[in-house]
C-alpha cells in the first residue's frame, strides 16, 4: 500500500508489472491512463485494473493524493506438487 503524491502536471509511467493495481483518489483531479484509454478521477473514484498493462498517471489540474494498492496473486502449487507432498514420508 503506498501513499501515491502526483505534482501538478507530473506524470508517473509504467511500462507494466504483475499484479493487480487498485488507486483510489483522496484529493485532487487524477487521470489514469491504461493501455490508451484515459480515465478521469476525482475524490473518493476508485480504481482497478491489471498492472501488466502498459498505464500512468498525471495530475493536469494541481497534486493529487492518492491511496495504491499492489495486489499480488500467491502461485498456486502444481497437481503433481500436492501428489508429491501427499506421498512423501512423515
């Protein structure tokens, strides 16, 4: 979780990472950008969307703070993972 700050017509680009990306504006006017499409939001808009995308923020009308949120999805063990550890010893 981050206390995201965007400087009035500061910009913060990402060319995607994994994980799930949720924002949700607590001060200011934030246009988020995923994948070309624009989205303008302001206090209390929320926010999803899959962060392997290309996406960025800016702040074209003064700061913006914001609330970010990374969520990370845990690996799922493979079939033959739970067989093995069911076989295995005790």
């Amino acid at each position: 979780m981050y206390d995201q700050q965007v400087r009035t017509d500061g910009r913060q680009a990402s060319l995607g990472h994994a994980g799930t990306e949720h924002t949700i504006v607590q001060s200011g006017q934030l246009d988020v950008e995923v994948d070309g499409h624009l989205t303008r939001l302001g206090p209390g808009d929320y926010i999803a969307f899959d962060a392997s995308i290309p996406h960025g923020y800016a702040a074209p009308e003064g700061p913006v703070r914001s609330v970010l949120l990374l969520q990370y999805r845990t690996p799922r063990p493979r079939q033959d993972d739970d067989e093995s550890a069911a076989n295995a010893p005790h």
